[in-house]
C-alpha cells in the first residue's frame, strides 16, 4: 500500500522545483501561467550560449535580475514545513533547481541544501575567479552600466547560476546522487523533472531502494516510478505530508 512508505525511518531526500515556490510569489517557468510558457523569449535569458554572444540579452538579463519577484519573497508552508521535519529529528537532505534560497530563509540548515543550479544572490566571472554579491552589480546598473563588466578582467558577469548549456558542477552533482543513493525516502516536490541530470535523481533513488512520493500538479516522466503521486496543492500536500511522516514515526 501506498502509505507504508511513511513508516520508513531512514534517510529522507527531497528533490525541490519552482513549483514548491510559487505560493511565495514567484512563478514556475513551464506550467500554464509559467515564465517561460507566457513569454517564450524569456527562456533566452538563461541560455548560457546566447548570453555571452549578445550584449543586449544581458542587458535584458540584468533588468529581469533586478525584478526577480524572489527578492520580495518569503518561505511559505511547505518551506518551513520541509525545515520543521528535520528540525523534528529526521535525517533530510534537500536537492533544489531553485535558486532563491527559501529553504535556508526557512530555518534549513544550509549545509543540508544542495543547489544543483546555483543562486542568484551572488555574481561570478565567466573568464576569471572574480566574485561578488548580486546586491552590488545590480547597483552598478542602477549606476547607469547596463551590462556590467568584471572590474578584473573585463570579461563577461552572469549570476551564480548554472544556465541552459552550461556544465553542471562536478561536485555538487556528486553530493545530489549521494544523497538520493542513500534515501529511504525521496520526495520530489513541484518539479516538472523534464530537466535533467537533476531529474535522474528520482531513478538513482529508486534503482536505490527508495520509495518514491511525487507532490506535483502535471503528470512527470517519473510517475510511472512512484510509489504514489499526489496532485493536490503543494503548500497543503507538503505540511499534511510532513505531519503523516511524524506521526507514523512516533
């Protein structure tokens, strides 16, 4: 039966998409009001190829920096439910594709968060080591520096993010596999996991001996995969979830 997986008291990995941050106000990118559905431009932002060659897609690019809806953003229930599970106890690691970095802002501890495609909170160098807060170059571009250039080396800035067409960090890669690897229990919360390698982290997982739980509104790739699969809102699913995990463990 379905429920059994909730009396598993082992290691617990949770695979985090945009889906679980959109009761914060910050939209998915492929659902029906998704950033990307309504505005298939936009996608262009966040492919690495296409915004080193033109200069005024990073100038686009570090308008939409400035607005991102994150900045403004707070965790919501399934965030500080996500947190209150381990807080309670249970050994979780959290795999995230977001990053605004809710989870930590939620109380997780930041060395249980592995995020897969970085964060927008800090800036990097494409050509050098040179680094800085976000909150900074954003303030060279209200200066009047539309698109920014490393004061190191001249070379092109981009958040610390990983984007379409840019390698994955080797070793945070690793840490993501691992912990699906070792997970009793792997939960995969409002990701579309049509992106991968993160999405394979659901068949490492399985192929692992975990049972696997889906809290996502559109069908996945995965589900065939689940041991169950809930479509009801995330921010009602995740703290009923965390609640049954508890009270089964009692």
């Amino acid at each position: 039966m379905t429920s059994e997986w909730r009396r598993r008291d082992g290691r617990i990995g949770v695979l985090t998409g945009a889906g679980i941050s959109t009761d914060s106000g910050i939209p998915d990118f492929r659902g029906p009001r998704g950033v990307w559905t309504k505005d298939p431009i936009a996608e262009l932002l966040s492919t690495y190829d296409n915004y080193l060659a033109d200069p005024e897609l990073r100038q686009r690019a570090w308008l939409a920096r400035r607005d991102n809806p994150a900045w403004r953003a707070r965790p919501n229930a399934a965030h500080t439910a996500l947190a209150a599970l381990a807080r309670a106890g249970r050994a979780v690691t959290i795999i995230t594709q977001n990053i605004d970095r809710l989870h930590q802002r939620a109380g997780f501890a930041a060395d249980r968060v592995i995020e897969i495609h970085g964060n927008m909170f800090e800036v990097v160098c494409v050509e050098c080591d040179y680094q800085t807060t976000m909150a900074a170059t954003l303030d060279r571009v209200a200066a009047g520096e539309a698109d920014p250039p490393c004061p190191d080396c001249g070379g092109v800035l981009k958040s610390a993010t990983i984007m379409f067409g840019q390698q994955m960090d080797r070793r945070t890669m690793m840490k993501a596999a691992l912990t699906a690897e070792t997970s009793d229990i792997f939960l995969a919360i409002g990701s579309s996991l049509q992106v991968e390698p993160a999405a394979s982290m659901c068949a490492i997982a399985v192929q692992s001996g975990a049972d696997l739980v889906i809290v996502n509104a559109e069908p996945t790739p995965y589900d065939s995969m689940a041991t169950e699969i809930i479509r009801e809102p995330i921010g009602t699913a995740v703290p009923r979830l965390v609640a049954e995990i508890l009270e089964a463990g009692a």
